[in-house]
C-alpha cells in the first residue's frame, strides 16, 4: 500500500513542469550538465523533482535556504545515480545544510566505554553522512566545489558516495554491486589502488588523488568519485583500471561525454 501511495505522490509532482529557473541554476554551475543529451537531462531533472519534494531540509546556523541552493545539490547527488535503477537514495531523509565550515565538538569517553584509540579534538567538517542519520553539507565548500570542478573535490559527490556505500549496511569502500564477479574485479582493483596510493603517500611521492582517501577504504571510494565525476578524463589517464570498475557501477562513462561533446 505504502508503495502505491508513493508513486501517486510522485506522478503528481512530475506532472509539474520543471521550473525554468532551475534549469537556469543549472546550466550555470554543473558543468557536466552540458554534456547530457535531452534524455538524459529530462531523467536528471525528474529526479532532482522528486529528491527536492522528498527529503528534509534544514538551513543550520542562519542559513536560508534557497532553490538555488536545493537544486545545485539535488542536481550533484542524482547526477550520480542517473543511470542506476535506484530509489531516491531511500537511506536519506535530511539534508542539514550550514553557511560555512562548522567544528564538530571534542568526543567524549562514555560511562562504559574504554577507549582503544585517543579522543578525537574539535575538527572542521566541510560535510558528513551519518549511516542511520543526515547529510551534512557546508554550503560555501559546495559553491567552490560548483565553481572550480578542476580540481577534483566536490563535497556532494564525497558524501552521497558515503550514502550509496552504506547502502548495504556499512560502510567499507564497496557499494551493493551485482554479480559475484563484480564484487571480486572490485576488490581486486580497488585493494590494489588503495595500497599503491597509501605506499606512495607514506613516501611523499606525487598522487593523483587527494591524499584525505588513504583515511579508510571508504574514503578511498568517496574521493575517487569525486574525480570521477569531476575530472574524469584525467582519472581515466592515470587510474584506467579504477576507472573501469567506477565506470561499472554508476553506469556512466563521463570521460566519454566530455571528449565527444568537445569534438569540434
């Protein structure tokens, strides 16, 4: 019955159509946007429709929230899942959006709690995905990120890659994958990439990558789609075999859509 219910809901809000001046915002700060044919931009707004009507959201410390800001982020978060048969991210309910970088508060020791590692300090958070919880996002790293795709960091991709992660109920670097076959190319390649980048950050040698992915694997994954979608053509260059098997679970192969659409 719940299900039933859903889809009324949601032929209702796509029977809207899609607001001009968020097509607008759009085009003006996702580049990968451009390079979508007509089918594949009407999926991407039919989905950004209802992941904007669907979810919570919460302007923190101040923040109003505009449909700007909704839709550049709503925009990001399913241009990931644009060729998955998804459900919305069915695992997000909140999005807390604040102004500018927050500090999360020292952790504390709990009564019966013994500590195995220090007490973690007061850190900056640019973004958070809590597994049974909100996507925290800090809006001014989101505009940057928007503005200057070049460099690689993209703190929606980052976060809503934690939430496809945890999907299948942890978060450990491998999303829900199809096939036993896929699940071991995976490993293979994913474990392989992530030592060869943690040997050669423990060496101070050069990377492609943002050094903040030899954190876990986890991160590992969150950080390689964030260049997967935002420099693709290079990540394809350096790291063909990651590439691939990124390539396979998003069903995407952007670094294709760039070189095609720059073709004169």
């Amino acid at each position: 019955m719940w299900h039933w219910f859903r889809a009324i809901r949601r032929k209702k809000i796509l029977a809207a159509p899609f607001p001009g001046e968020w097509e607008k915002h759009i085009q003006n700060n996702i580049q990968y946007y451009q390079h979508l044919d007509n089918e594949e931009k009407k999926r991407l707004q039919n989905l950004i429709q209802i992941f904007i009507a669907e979810k919570d959201w919460l302007g923190c410390n101040s923040l109003e929230l505009t449909d700007e800001i909704r839709v550049i982020i709503a925009a990001h978060a399913c241009l990931m899942i644009l060729a998955l048969p998804n459900d919305y991210y069915r695992n997000v309910n909140s999005i807390y959006v604040y102004p500018t970088t927050i500090i999360s508060p020292e952790s504390s020791i709990g009564f019966f709690e013994v500590r195995t590692s220090p007490v973690r300090g007061p850190t900056p958070i640019l973004g958070e995905a809590h597994h049974r919880g909100p996507v925290i996002l800090v809006w001014d790293a989101v505009e940057r990120d928007t503005r200057h795709p070049e460099n690689g960091h993209n703190v929606v991709y980052h976060e809503f890659a934690h939430k496809l992660d945890m999907l299948d109920g942890s978060a450990d670097g491998t999303p829900p994958l199809t096939t036993p076959e896929e699940y071991q190319r995976w490993s293979e390649v994913c474990s392989e990439e992530y030592q060869e980048l943690c040997d050669k950050v423990e060496n101070d040698e050069p990377v492609f990558f943002d050094s903040y992915a030899v954190t876990n694997e986890a991160e590992f994954f969150a950080v390689a789609t964030e260049y997967f979608f935002s420099k693709p053509e290079n990540m394809k260059n350096y790291h063909p075999k990651l590439y691939q098997v990124l390539q396979g679970f998003y069903r995407q192969d952007p670094a294709q859509k760039f070189f095609t659409t720059q073709l004169p």
